[in-house]
C-alpha cells in the first residue's frame, strides 16, 4: 500500500502551524475504513515528542508513537480534547472524502522530490519542521498555515 501527503507541526516557540513538509507511505497494515489501496495523507504533529519520533531513522506510525484518527467535524474541538490522546492526528482523502485512518505499522518517508519541487530547493522534514530552512513559503503554503492556525488555534496549557 502506499500513499502520499504532507505532514505539519506547530512550533514549539508560537503554537502557530509551520510549513508543510511532504511526505509518502508505504508497507504495513493501513487499515483504511474504506479499504483503499492508495491515499492522500496529511499528519498533524501535536506534540513535541510526536515530531522527534516521526523524524527518527525508519520511522513506524503505531509504535512508540501515539498515532489517532483526527477529530472531523463541528464537534471535532470537543471531542479531541476528551477522547484523543494521539501526538499525531492523521487525515487521509480516497475517492474525494476525508476521513480518520489507521496507519499502524505504515512506514513514513519525507518526499525530497516533491520538498525540491514545492519550495525550489533540497529540503529534507527535519529542515522545514525544526530548522524551518524553507526560506521562501510559496504562496499555497502560506494559505495553509493561515487556515491551519484558524481551525486549529493554540491553546496554552492552564
């Protein structure tokens, strides 16, 4: 099975959602509940422990890292906050709907071809999340955090 995406991490300084770095699946049991063979993905790292771990050498979803379908919907504040413990929140799209998925065991390597292509340099994830070498957001990405930080604002621990 395999899949492509992006995957987006709030920095550590802000809380603001950084630049998409992205991505591509492959291997495991993806448990799709809506059984497809290939998926459009997009991983949102919450904590900080989620984005080391994703970042780590051959890294596997489901491992030590809590991964968990991503709340949906207008009750979606509500329900991430009582029920979802997941350091990531993963969303995937076949056949034109979003939904949660189940990526335990799925392999996740970062897209240097596509970073090369979106942003006109080599840039490996570690680069765009941590480092934030993505010097020049194109315009889309841009988009992206800005719709990104509205749906899903920062909230200080109290």
């Amino acid at each position: 099975r395999y899949g492509k995406g992006f995957v987006s991490a709030r920095s550590k300084d802000t809380g603001e959602w950084g630049a998409p770095s992205f991505l591509y699946t492959a291997g495991g049991s993806f448990g799709f509940q809506f059984g497809a063979e290939a998926v459009d993905l997009i991983l949102l790292v919450m904590t900080q422990r989620g984005l080391e771990g994703l970042l780590s050498e051959k890294f596997t979803l489901g491992g030590d890292i809590a991964i968990a379908a991503g709340p949906v919907g207008r009750h979606a504040e509500a329900s991430a906050d009582i029920f979802m413990q997941g350091e990531i929140y993963s969303y995937s799209r076949s056949k034109g709907i979003f939904g949660g998925v189940s990526l335990k065991g799925t392999i996740i390597s970062s897209d240097l071809d596509a970073n090369q292509a979106y942003y006109g340099q080599p840039l490996t994830a570690e680069n765009i999340l941590i480092t934030n070498q993505a010097v020049k957001i194109p315009e889309s990405g841009k988009q992206f955090i800005k719709i990104f930080n509205h749906l899903a604002p920062y909230k200080k621990d109290k």
